[in-house]
C-alpha cells in the first residue's frame, strides 16, 4: 500500500504543477482578477477543478503513507470543506467570468471524471 500511496501523491504533486502552469489566474482568494479568461484547454477540459482534484489526491495519499487514523479523519474532514469553497467559487465565477456559465455546461465534471 506504501508504494502505491507513494504514486497517488507523486501524481497529485504532477497534477498540481500542471494547474500552476496552465493557469495564471489563481489565487488563494475567490474573485475574479482584471481580464481574467476562462481556462478551458489542458486539464480544465477534463475538470473544472484540477487543483482541489490533485490536492484531494494528495490528502488521500498521506494517511496511506502514514498508517494514521487521524490522518484519514482528517481527509473526510475537508472533503465537504473543499466541496463548499468549490460551489462559491463557482457562484462567484459563474456572476462575475464570461463564459464561465457556458464553460461549465461543457465540462461536466468538477473534479473527478464520471465521478464529482
């Protein structure tokens, strides 16, 4: 199981800087930036979310790693924290981004493919 907990966190760390190389827009805080566009190659074409994608990976990888209960308690536990910040993100994109209302019809998913 280590080894493959190794890999998921591996992927999701790849995962991550692919989202900071792709798009220059993001920020710690939900707002949209000056001329900001949407971001819809790459893989935001898959997902609308690839940095909580790859920072869930990552959560999930750490308790695997660790052997640590608290650690997977700790995982469940944002789960439903990233999943609010991703719907008021998408509120505040969908008011405030051109597009972003068409982006999200086109790409279904928010952060797993055929799964969230």
């Amino acid at each position: 199981i280590i080894w493959t907990s190794a890999a998921i966190f591996l992927l999701s760390y790849a995962l991550y800087a692919e989202v900071l190389r792709e798009n220059a827009y993001l920020s710690r805080t939900i707002k949209v930036q000056d001329n900001q566009k949407v971001i819809d190659s790459g893989l935001y074409a898959v997902v609308r979310h690839p940095m909580y994608a790859a920072s869930i990976l990552m959560f999930l990888s750490m308790p695997l790693i660790l052997g640590s209960l608290f650690s997977f308690v700790l995982m469940l536990a944002y789960l439903p924290l990233i999943n609010i910040r991703m719907k008021n993100e998408e509120k505040v994109l969908e008011s405030g981004l051109d597009g972003y209302a068409d982006y999200k019809k086109k790409v279904k998913y928010r952060v797993f493919p055929f799964i969230w």
